[in-house]
DNA sequence: GACAGATGTTCTGTCGCTCAGACGATCTGT
DNA sequence: ACAGATCGTCTGAGCGACAGAACATCTGTC
C-alpha cells in the first residue's frame, strides 16, 4: 500500500543503489514532512531538535548544542531568539562559565514538544511506509549506530584527510 | 577503531532515536565528503548524480533529471549548462519532442564518472565505518527501498495531506 | 596578581543559492 | 485552427549561511 502508483510509471534508474541519492530523497521528504508539522514552530524542524535537548538532555551551551545540530554558531543565535520569544526555552547563565549560557526548555516547551512528537511520530511512520514494521526498526537502528558514530569522531572534518590519502590520484589539475 | 574518541567524551543526547538528527548528521558528512571528491566537478555531489544517469540510464529530459534529483528545473538549466561547457555531457534533440532535450553523457563523461565512483565508494564506505560489512549492505538496501517507494509515490507533495488527515489538533492559531 | 591566548556569544556585511514568475517555443486535445 | 499545458530559459527578489570583528570571560603561565 502507498507504494502502488500506476500512473506516471516511473522509469528504472541507475541511482537505487547510490547513497547519495537514496539520503537525499529520503532527507528531503522528510524536510518537507517536518517542515509542515512545525510550520508554527520558530526554527522549524531545527526549533524542534533544539527543543528536544533542552527537554530531555541535560543543559548544553548554545555551542555545544550548535556543534551537535550542524548548525553555525552565529545561527543559533538568532534560532534560540525565536524560541525565547515564543517562551519555549530560556538562556540561564551557566554558574561555572558565565561567558556562556545555558538552555533550559520551559513548562510550555515541554507541552508544545509532546504535541509536536506525536505529529512527528505519525508523519515519520508514513514517510517509511514502503517498509514493513520490521524493516523500519532496523533502519532506524542502523541509522542511529552511523549517526552515533559519526558525530562521536565528528570534530569536524576528518573527512578531508581521506580524501587526500586516497589522493586525487587523476584529473588533477585539469577541471574536467 | 575510527570511532574511539576520548577527547571531549560526547554526552550522552536524546536524539539517537530521532528519525530527523541521524538522517541530517549522515547526510551532512555524506555532503561534505563528496563535496571534497568532486571538488572539481561542475555541480559538485549533484553534478554527479546527473553524470551518473546519463552514463546508466535511458537518456532523460532535464525536467525528468530535475524531478528525480530534487532539484529546481531552473536550477538544472545551468547545472547542465556548466556540465556541457566541461564536455561531460551533452544535450541531443528530443527527436519525439522538440521541446525537450535529452542528457547523455560523453566519452569523457563516463571516464570521469568511473574516476568519481571509485574515489567516492572508497569514502562512502568511511563514512559508514561504525558499521560492520553486513549492516553496511542492510542500511543501503533499507535506504534503496526507501528511497525508491518515496520516488514513486513523490509526485509532489502528498504530504500535506497526511499533516491535514493528521489534523493540526492543537495550538491551533496562537503561534506558540 | 598580571598577562597572553583561547573560548562563548553576538553583530555586521557579503555571498551564493533557491524559488517565483514571465517568456517563447512546442505539444496535445478539441 | 485554437486553447491550454508543458519544456527550457532568463530575470529578479529573498532567504540563509558563512567570515570577520567585537566584547566578555576563562585558562594557563610567569
């Protein structure tokens, strides 16, 4: 169900079993699921995972919740402004560095996360309809192992290393 | 290995689970890593995926492309424009609609794809290097699936449907 | 204690990218 | 033959991201 589509019929193509591809469909329909379920939300889907560390997490630092969101720091600035307005979180001064500070979600963020989870919740089982209950248990685990491990030796980069250790073996100075 | 990281030692976060964190955090570094192999390539990451179906595929239309992509029709106009002034691909006469242009690829198109993929296999598999070989082909066959039952049930939208079935239940007008 | 350098947050300016809309050319149906 | 839809292209406006500077504060060393 939900995957019988008759008309248009899509014609075979080459990318099934590209990585890059198959993320991006899947990355940019969820974007577009998420971003209807918060439209309301200051931030959008990015509001809601802000959310969702200062509810369940222990307070981070606006950095520190920056570098775990791969978001620039200079845009959680202005993310975390919304949501203060909207009185979903609040900036506490942190008592052992007082350059930073601290977000803490407030009793009507926490209200308002619940609500938008639910949705979410709905929405997300949709997006993986092709798969069987199983199959979506699985991809989500995996895909929490990759996500654990990547942004564990994240440090940023780390990818351009390997590259170069592959090295740009051809096409070197040429642009193609 | 790759993923011991004693520095910093990451706290513990509530997004694991969370559908949208692991598919932004593995997308995101799949970006960056293939935006550092196909550095040179006009496009960049996207670039790629257009190479690749004019190489593998029946030749599309730049619509088609563009819809399979994700990409803007206009926004393939000159993705394809840089692509066919570095002689990788060509745009050939619809001979059943003169409207429309088929992609193929050229000679050196493909010599650069075959270039490109082995690079970019080398660091995909990086990428997934918290995974052992067997969930590595699960989670690629988990996203194919995905990926191609969202592809085929995409024409646009048919989200906000769901959201509407779904119901905005609550906080409804007050913007939080 | 005094200092240099590093870090957290914010502000400013700039850049690139994306999308909406209009246009001409062409196809399709009536 | 005509109306409406579609393909590719171009233009303009707007949004978002990043670099850099500024200020406050922390950390280490002397």
């Amino acid at each position: 169900m939900g995957v019988s589509v008759p008309a248009t019929s899509v014609p075979p193509n080459s990318l099934g079993g590209d990585l890059g591809w198959t993320l991006g469909v899947l990355f940019r329909a969820y974007l577009k699921a998420a971003d209807a379920v918060t439209a309301e939300l200051p931030g959008g889907p990015r509001g809601r995972q802000i959310l969702t560390c200062a509810v369940r997490d222990e307070p981070r630092s606006q950095s520190a919740l920056a570098q775990l969101l791969g978001v620039d720091r200079t845009v959680m600035t202005y993310l975390l402004d919304d949501l203060v307005d909207a009185g979903l979180v609040e900036r506490r001064p942190d008592p052992s560095d007082r350059r930073s500070r601290l977000i803490v979600a407030t009793e009507h963020g926490r209200a308002v996360l619940d609500n938008l989870d639910h949705r979410l919740g709905q929405v997300e089982e949709h997006l993986l309809g092709g798969l069987d209950d199983d199959e979506r248990d699985r991809l989500r685990t995996l895909l929490q192992h990759v996500a654990t491990s990547i942004n564990a030796a994240d440090p940023v980069s780390d990818t351009c290393e390997v590259v170069q250790d592959i090295g740009v073996t051809s096409a070197r100075k040429h642009p193609y």
